[in-house]
C-alpha cells in the first residue's frame, strides 16, 4: 500500500490541473503566467511560468495547509519515516532556525558542534539560545572537521545538564557521520531534544549502503535539503519531525514566524515529485551513483598526488559512518590549494566543483550526474596530476576551531558596535560572523574573541581569494566588534 500511495504527487496534480484549465488570473503574480515578463518567459519557457501560482482553494495554502499541500506533505513524512512533514521555501537555513526556535526559548542552553552551518547562528540570534560548542575531531592529514564523538557529547550534557537540546550535523559537508543512534539515545535519556541538520543527507533515506538518518534513528527533528541531493530545485527543503517532546502546535507556529505568504509553487511542486521519484525508483538511482563515485574514488586514487578519501575513516574518532557520494579530494601533493585547484578546473576544463578549502575540493556526485560527466572529472584531475608531478605541501595551516565564546550570538548581534581594521582585531570580541561560503562555517563567530591565529587564518583565505562572508565589509579589511556606548 506504501508503495501505492508514494506513486501520488497530489500538489502537482493540481497545479497542472490549474494550468490545463487556463484559468483566467486577476490575482498575483503580477506577471500573469509569464505574459508581463517576455524577455525571461522566451528564455525559461511558458510553462513555468504558468505553474507560478499563489494560493487558492484548489492550490491549497503553505502557511495552514488542509489540502492538497498537507496530502503532499504527508506522503514526504511517509517516505522519510518522520510523524510529520513541513515544506519549506527558504532552504534548510529555515528549518534549521525553526527547529533552534521551537526547542529553545532566551537564556537556554543548546549543545552544538562548533562546525555548524551559520544558519544554526541565526538560530540562535534569533531564539536567543546560548550555544555550549562541541569540537569537532579533526583528520589532520586532510585538514578537515569529523563528526562528535559519544564521549564528547557525554562531556557536555555532564557539564550542561540543563542544556534544553543538542544539535547534530548527519552528514557533514565532507560526509562524515557520527554515531546518531548512540547520541540520540545519550540525549534522550536526559530529556534533552535531538535536532539534525541533514542539509548534505537528503538521499539516504533510499538506500542501505548510506548512514542512518535521524528519523530512522529517532530523533526530534531534522532539516533536510531535498534540493542538494535528491532532486528539487534550489531552495526548496523539508522539516521533518516525530515524537511528542515538542509539540507540533509549536512548530507550526513558529514556522509561521518566517514563512513566507507566497511560497513558491514551482519549489513546492518539485519537493513533491523528487520525493515520489526517491520513494519510487530512489534505491536503483543510488545504486547507479554509488557505482559512478566508487568508479571515480578509485580512478583518482590510481593517480600519483591526489587521495580521494572515504569510508577507510570509518572507525577513527568522529567518524561512525560516511556517505560516498561527497567525493572529497585532497590535492596538497600536487602543490595547490583547494581553491587553486578549484579555479583551475573551471577556467581550463570547464567543470565547476561544489566547494574548496585549503587543502581539498569536493565534488556532489548525485542521482543527476552521467558517467560521460564524471569521466571528464577524473580525466581532468589525471591531466593536471601528470603535468604537475608531485611536490612539497606549501601550507600546513590549521583552522582555528576553537574561539572562545564571550557574549551570546544574541548579546553581540544587538549590543553596540565600532569598525576597526581586521589587522587590529586581536583580544576584541567579533559583533558578526567571518566565513568562506561554502561551506558556510564560520570562523568566528558573534560574540567570540578574536584571536591572532584567526586573523592569520582569514589572511591566508583572502590571499587565496577564497569567497568570504558575512561582514559589513565585503573585502573583510574591517571588521565589526563590540565597542562601549
């Protein structure tokens, strides 16, 4: 009957239904189904245009839907073993701050790994929650955050025993996953709530050779991008919930609070059909991709200065499982940076990689990609390995993962500010954040001091032209912190 049931896109269905009756429109958009926008309606097509709809009786409402949006909703809850299921049109930053503001109320303490996406910092502005950081373990051969470990966590609900829930990240960027089911259990035997940040973990619901999600695991809450790994378009994720620690009145209310009144119906539709495809042909998807990234890992490990790295770290702390898919690339050998390498790919081979750091690029292969595409990678990655030759590491600096944290993100984001010059930062405490986008972590955050190490570390990504965000000063030569009345 499950597999019946998941062969229905009720949200869809009905937006067609609208298009093929060809409505009359007098309400917005006011572009009236592409028709006041004729440059960008001959380039992207009239049908798109068509399905950008708002909400009516037949079309249902995303902030109180009771309709076709809460049918297609429930399916998706179905599929990923969740009680509940929310769609969201702001990307999984929306559902991670939702899952911060239903938990947490001002003062509270939320356990979290000092790793975590910035959306998670505006959760806590927001919220007014006052985070306890858990270090991440770091794999120092590639310069990269692990997962937690149980002890770590252990550490800190000993030492935060009040500390209302703890955050978790399933996978991370680089694909790492923590021991969830141990850490689900820790939390919950001292009521504390569970929530997951799967940005990255989309897909792994569909197939066994991947990590366990939260939901299968038994967590409160998890904010999954649906649009990264499992096929809808950009910005459109899901909340999934389950249990009775928080209630679902509570949620949907503070949804609300940042929900927009016109979701997209076009993202709303393509959350529909992307989870009927990964309910429906999902595991014989995976399967292809896992054989097109072992493929790849293999390829590129064959090649003499490059490591693709992968499920050996299994078993090393921090590192409980991993997800394949995240194929990340370790090309210090070769004598560049992440970001060099990174540039070099698009500028002289037309291939554009989800990310870099100082050490590493990572390329997303996922259910979209052929193996025309992920040969062209390999043979790219070979052709710059066999001109270049392997050479001594030029930098061997580390992130600096541990800020101390002075202020809470709230305090520093509302109290008074001054501007100085970043080379003159040191002991101040930071009033915004400082990240390369992506992955988004921030280096320092709100209401963390500044340190020597860290304005070094900011330098070195400047000078690589990493993209920085996050600062008034979009070259991050100032930098905003806290200053006296």
């Amino acid at each position: 009957m499950r597999g019946l049931e998941q062969k229905k896109t009720p949200l869809f269905d009905a937006v067609k239904a609208y298009v093929d009756n060809k409505i009359i429109p007098f309400h917005v958009p006011g572009h009236k189904q592409g028709r006041g926008l004729e440059e960008f309606r001959n380039y992207v097509g009239e049908r798109v245009l068509q399905m950008d709809v708002n909400g009516m009786e037949d079309l249902d409402n995303a902030c109180n839907p009771i309709g076709v949006i809460m049918e297609a909703e429930r399916l998706c809850a179905q599929a990923f073993s969740a009680q509940d299921a929310y769609f969201l049109v702001n990307g999984t930053t929306a559902g991670v701050q939702a899952m911060i503001l239903s938990t947490c109320e001002p003062g509270d303490e939320i356990i979290m790994p000092r790793n975590a996406h910035k959306s998670t910092i505006g959760g806590l502005i927001l919220s007014g929650a006052v985070p306890v950081y858990i270090q991440p373990e770091i794999d120092e051969r590639f310069g990269t955050a692990m997962g937690i470990s149980e002890q770590s966590v252990k550490k800190a609900i000993k030492d935060h025993p009040y500390a209302k829930a703890l955050f978790v990240i399933n996978p991370t960027y680089y694909g790492v996953s923590s021991d969830l089911k141990s850490i689900v259990r820790i939390a919950h035997r001292h009521h504390m709530a569970v929530l997951a940040d799967e940005a990255h973990g989309g897909h792994m619901s569909f197939h066994d050779d991947f990590p366990l999600t939260a939901m299968e695991v038994g967590a409160d809450m998890s904010a999954v991008s649906l649009h990264k790994t499992a096929g809808s378009m950009t910005q459109s994720s899901i909340l999934l919930t389950r249990g009775n620690i928080i209630p679902p009145e509570k949620i949907k209310q503070v949804i609300n609070l940042t929900y927009t009144t016109s979701a997209s119906y076009v993202l709303m539709s393509s959350l529909d059909v992307a989870r009927k495809q990964m309910a429906i042909q999902g595991a014989d998807l995976l399967e292809n991709t896992l054989e097109l990234v072992r493929w790849a890992r293999e390829q590129i490990n064959q090649t003499e200065g490059l490591r693709a790295f992968g499920k050996e770290l299994i078993g090393e702390v921090g590192c409980y499982d991993f997800d394949e898919t995240k194929l990340g690339i370790n090309v210090m050998q070769l004598g560049y940076t992440g970001f060099e390498m990174e540039k070099k790919l698009r500028r002289e081979y037309n291939i554009q990689i989800e990310m870099s750091d100082l050490y590493n690029i990572l390329a997303i292969i996922s259910i979209g990609d052929t193996k025309e595409d992920v040969q062209a990678l390999v043979n790219a990655l070979k052709d710059i390995a066999h001109k270049t030759g392997v050479k001594e590491v030029r930098n061997a600096t580390r992130l600096p993962y541990k800020p101390q944290l002075i202020v809470s993100p709230r305090d520093a984001f509302y109290s008074h500010k001054k501007t100085i010059l970043l080379r003159e930062a040191a002991g101040e405490i930071s009033a915004e954040m400082i990240m390369a986008y992506p992955p988004g972590i921030p280096v320092v955050c709100p209401g963390e001091k500044i340190t020597k190490d860290i304005i070094d570390y900011v330098n070195i990504l400047k000078e690589e032209q990493c993209q920085l965000q996050g600062t008034a000063d979009p070259y991050v030569n100032r930098v905003q912190v806290l200053g006296s009345e």
